[in-house]
C-alpha cells in the first residue's frame, strides 16, 4: 500500500552508506521529532486517495535528530478494541505521561504532545509491520 512507501523513504543507503540505524538487534528506527500533524479522522489527500476506507488517525512527525530523514506518517484504525494498535497507542501515551482523557480527540492530544522520542516496533496491536511509537516525551 502506499502509505508503506511513504514510511520507507530513501535514504543513506541508497549510496552504499552504512546507515545508523544498522545495529544490533534489527533495523527498526529510533528518532526525536514534533508533530507536525494529527488527525482523527483524518480527510488529507493521502488519507482520502487510500484504498483503506477504514477511519484513521493519521500522525505526521517531523524528525528532529535525523536531518535527512523526510518527514514520517503513521497510521492507526480507530477502533475500541483493546487488541487494537489505536488502544496500544494511548495506553503508551498514557505511560509515558500524555494526558489522554476519555472524551478527548486523540489528534489534539499528540498535536499538542511536544517534542517526543518515537521508535519503529513491531507487533504493536494486530499491526505485524513496524509502527512509529512514542517511547517518552523531551
Ligand atoms: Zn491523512
């Protein structure tokens, strides 16, 4: 799907350049970055051109510690499911001390998270490719 793409942008290696992001233990990123966007539903071109008609939360990260990284998307099905990797996504907000009160929209709560320390992980929720996570906020 595109938006698969759009998350493995071009980089270092394409030159032949070891990346950092080479080490031990897999290739899964780590980054600081702001928000530069997030939506829930989100009704961006990228979002209304999907194939996936499902709602989603639709978070776009500027990287601030990886200058030539372009920007990074994520997506998330909004769903109550507590299996759900939208229920891993505020459960980790949570943790890591975002305020996420019931009733609130999930956009507003990470528009206004700040600076924050995000990582690739697998298996987060049903989701079996890596998905940008906060770890904790700057
Ligand atoms: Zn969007």
């Amino acid at each position: 799907m595109a938006e698969e793409e759009t998350k493995r942008e071009p980089r270092e290696v394409d030159t032949g350049v070891i990346p950092a992001e080479f080490r031990e233990g897999g290739g899964l990123r780590t980054m600081t970055a702001t928000v530069v966007s997030a939506k829930a539903p989100c009704s961006c071109g990228i979002c209304t051109k999907s194939k996936i008609k499902a709602k989603r939360l639709h978070i776009e990260l500027k990287p601030t510690n990886q200058p030539k990284w372009k920007n990074q998307n994520e997506w998330f099905g909004l769903s109550d499911a507590d299996d759900s990797a939208f229920f891993a996504l505020v459960e980790r907000l949570r943790k890591i001390g975002v305020a996420c009160p019931a009733g609130k929209n999930i956009g507003e709560v990470i528009a206004a998270m700040g600076e924050a320390e995000w990582a690739e992980e697998e298996k987060i929720g049903r989701t079996q490719s890596a998905v940008w996570m906060p770890q904790r906020l700057l």
